[in-house]
C-alpha cells in the first residue's frame, strides 16, 4: 500500500503567465476603429494613458467586445473539483493532462486551517466559519488516508495491467490535475465577477474558497499586464462588460 510518505498534499494552487498578449491600448485601438476605420491602426502603439477615459467610458457602459482583442495564457495545477467549476466558464480554452495517457501522479488537496469548514445558514445565504481543533484533525487525517488508501488502489490495478483510463477511476476528486487555460480580458472579467468575493462588487459573489485561490492569482497577473482596464474593472463594480 503507498504510504502518506510517499504523497505530496497541498494547500494552495499553481497559477503562472506563460504568455501574455495584452495590453490597455488593445482595448484603445479595437474601440476607436468603430469611428476612425483604417486610422485607428495608428492606436496600436499609443499611450493608453491618454485614453484612461475611455476605457472607463467602455466599462461603465459595457461595451464589452472593444476588450476581446488581446490574450493570456496561464498554467494552473489545481483539484479536480476545482476544475469541474472552471470549466463551466465556456469562455476559456482549455488542454489539460490525461489520465489516460500518464500515470497520474500522487498529489492531493488538504485544507489548511486558515480555510473556513463549517457552513452556517440555507443555500444561497450562508457563510463559512473556521472549525475547532478537533474537527480540522479529521479533515486532515481522513482526507490523507483515503487518499493513500486510494493511490495504492490505483497503483495496484496499474500493476496488474489494467489500463490507465479504468484505474484512474478510483481516485478522488482531490487530486491535482493540470492545464493550460487561455482567455481574454472580457472572458476573464467574466470569471472573476463570479469567482471573487468582494466588497465593492455589485453583484456580490460566493465562490468556493478553492477556486477563488485560482482567480486571485489571474487577478494579479492580468492587473500587471493591463492596469488601467483593470482599475475601470474595479471602479465599475467588477461587473464584466
């Protein structure tokens, strides 16, 4: 049997840039061609900072399409139960390793204790609360003996020929599966709408706290590459145009 020695467990997310194409005066030459035609090209390589404006006037009013003309890719290792949500955001392209042409390797999600366990209230009007010492101790110790329990399940029937799209079955949704997900402003505005709480959102959101963990690392990313379109994001109520 694989031993919990022999696993990685983790608490948090991988989320890297691996290739950016986008820029505010994206936003700027996409939105003037509308009324400029073929001298918009000259907003190609323009400043942005003179058109702070109007990438706050495209926001406030949502026009959205003038933000589609850029892209990000990211790497992300993340749960599989955390991908299950992702993947409902059709707005995003996505490749993601296959168990059934690797061996899937053995690291699995645990909670740490700065993750709140305890749902209080009804559906659609609850809030999660920290546990006490006692029940984050079951968390942790029944979460990483099924998942040893489960990797050596799956190790077994590997060894004895069985193929890799049959064994895979037998593992949980905790474990890490990876891919590369490519998206744009508007897609990404989208997701963080959905997938962020915060205070100053119009329309406040209550994401899992897991794959919020992903969002706030796209979050910082795209804020780096187009600090302007994202403070008009922010200033606009994280409404996505």
């Amino acid at each position: 049997m694989t031993s919990q020695d022999q696993i990685t467990f983790r608490s948090d997310v991988t989320v890297e840039l691996v290739r950016g194409s986008a820029t505010d005066a994206d936003v700027i030459f996409a939105a003037r061609v509308s009324t400029a035609g073929e001298q918009s090209l000259e907003d190609v390589d323009g400043d942005a900072e003179r058109s702070r404006g109007l990438i706050n006037y495209l926001m406030r009013e949502r026009h959205g399409s003038p933000f589609e003309h850029n892209s990000m890719t990211f790497f992300v290792q993340a749960p599989i139960f955390v991908w299950r949500e992702h993947m409902r955001h059709r707005i995003a392209s996505y490749n993601e390793e296959s168990g059934r042409y690797r061996e899937l390797q053995p690291v699995f999600y645990v909670p740490n204790r700065e993750r709140a366990v305890v749902q209080v209230g009804k559906t659609g009007a609850y809030e999660f609360l920290p546990g006490d010492d006692a029940q984050y101790a079951l968390i942790d110790s029944a979460m990483r003996a099924s998942c040893a329990t489960s990797y050596a399940a799956y190790q077994e029937m590997l060894e004895a020929g069985i193929a890799r799209e049959v064994a895979r079955m037998v593992l949980p949704v905790s474990i890490y599966s990876s891919a590369y997900v490519t998206l744009n402003a508007r897609s990404l505005m989208n997701f963080l709408s959905l997938r962020r709480k915060a205070d100053d959102s119009h329309f406040p959101s209550y994401p899992q706290r897991e794959i919020e963990m992903v969002a706030e690392r796209y979050e910082e990313e795209w804020a780096r590459l187009m600090p302007l379109t994202h403070a008009a994001f922010v200033a606009n109520g994280r409404v996505a145009p």
